[in-house]
C-alpha cells in the first residue's frame, strides 16, 4: 500500500525531528532519500529555538537512513538562500534521482510579542517556514509536472488556524504556508501533482523541546522546561505528546498513489486539541 520502491524524495529539516522521521518512514518505503538541515557555522544567531545540527552529523543521518537499502544524500541546505538551495536540490536528485516528493519540514519558531519583535528575526522565521518551502517547490514542480506525477507534503500546523500568544510570525508563517499548499495543490491537479499540508499540535521535538524552555524563560514562573512539557500533555485530551512517527506515517500515506485524491487539503493531528 506504501511502496515507494525507486521514487526519489527530498526532506528539508530533514536531520531531526518530524524530518527526520518522515525521511526514515520513506526510505523504509523503500524511496531514495535526499535530506537537507542547515548547518550552523560558528557565531549563528540562536535567538530563535531552531535546532542547529553540526557538520559531523551528516554521517549520521546517511548511515541511519542507508540502512533501509535505498540510495541516501545528506548535505547542509539554506532554504532561505534561492542559490544554496537550488544548488542542493541538483545534487540531490544527481544522487537519488529525480524528485517525486517533496517534503518541506524545515521550520524554527521563537517566543516573542509583536511588540518589540525585531524585524530580524520576524524574517528569520517567516523566510525558513514560509518563503522557504517556496523556494524548494519552484525548484522541484516544473519536473513533477513534466513527469506527470509528484507529491508534496508541508509541515504545518495548528498555529495555521489557531493563534499563540508570542509566537507572532510562527502563526504568519504557518497560516501563509497553508495558502501556498492550496495554490500548489491547483497548480499540480491536472499533472499527477498533489500537495497537502499536516498540520499537528505538539509534537515532541528538539524544537519543541528548545521552544517550552523559551516559554518558561519568558513567563519566569519558577517551572522547569520537564514541568511544562509534562502540563502540555496532560492538556492533551489523549494526555500525552504526539511523537515524530505519527506525523511520518500519515507522510507516507500521503506520498502513495492510494492518496492520489488527497490534495489542497490541511490535515490536522491534534489527539482531539484545538491548538
């Protein structure tokens, strides 16, 4: 029902996290992977609770994800540079082959109000979730559509619908992806193209991890990063956390020729929350 065999797939953000995951769920689908994560050089900015991955973990991830048998490509990628990113896609798809789905899971958020929000990082933000996951569909549509078929799958989330106290271009950036899905997903609908965008609550991440600890930071409430993680999955009706591989499988799915009739829409996984 997922066999994936000899399709290639691109994952930004694709060395942590729900990336990470939905690049392991398709390799073991039997896709060949290419994954891309900014590289942090030395002095980056970390004002915002993005996780930076190091140099040496490259080999990590192309040794996780060789391990499913399909071919692997692991390298830094900018998605907020045209140049870098464009550059990355054609070594991609020079080592695992043409791109059939895409994936658009870099993402960073960070804990600050309108008031005082500094037009750097609201750019930061907004060009990494938004601007960004444009700039990886330009760059692998036209082939979708020569090739008649092709999925895409945007990380969203509830912040697409929901707004969150502080998290100002998060919610910007999430509610504008949602209207690039839908204008992709026309765009692709006569070509074998689909795009949807998922759109969980937490997930537990090093994202969401490095997030809860910024909100604990700023409310000054005495709680621990561990207290507040614990309060956001007793607010869960399903009382716990949603976890990467839930998000993965429904990825997957997604990217079968089973999901072919999927497309323009926003699927939310929430246990039953709101946000």
């Amino acid at each position: 029902m997922t066999n994936l065999a000899g399709r290639g797939a691109i994952v930004t953000g694709g060395f942590s996290g729900m990336g990470f995951a939905i690049a392991s769920a398709l390799a073991e689908a039997g896709a060949n992977v290419a994954v891309g994560s900014y590289i942090a050089p030395a002095g980056t900015d970390r004002s915002d609770a993005a996780y930076y991955p190091g140099i040496d973990e490259i080999e990590r991830v192309r040794s996780a994800l060789s391990a499913h048998g399909t071919r692997v490509h692991a390298a830094h990628l900018d998605v907020r540079d045209s140049e870098v990113t464009n550059r990355f896609v054609a070594e991609a798809e020079a080592a695992i082959g043409p791109a059939d789905i895409l994936v658009n899971a870099a993402g960073t958020t960070a804990e600050q109000p309108v008031c005082g929000h500094s037009d750097a990082l609201w750019d930061k933000i907004v060009d990494t979730n938004l601007t960004g996951a444009f700039r990886t569909t330009r760059a692998v549509l036209p082939g979708m559509i020569a090739r008649g078929w092709g999925r895409i799958v945007n990380i969203g989330s509830t912040a697409a619908s929901v707004g969150w106290k502080d998290n100002p271009a998060y919610c910007a950036s999430k509610a504008g992806l949602l209207g690039l899905t839908r204008c992709v997903a026309l765009e692709g609908a006569a070509h074998g193209v689909t795009c949807v965008m998922i759109s969980p609550t937490w997930v537990e991440t090093e994202l969401m991890r490095r997030n809860v600890a910024q909100v604990v930071e700023r409310e000054g409430k005495g709680r621990t990063a561990q207290q507040a993680m614990a309060e956001i999955a007793k607010g869960n009706p399903q009382q716990r956390m949603l976890q990467p591989q839930e998000i993965a499988a429904l990825a997957v799915f997604l990217c079968s020729d089973l999901a072919k009739g999927i497309t323009m829409e926003n699927i939310q996984i929430t246990g039953g929350a709101l946000w």
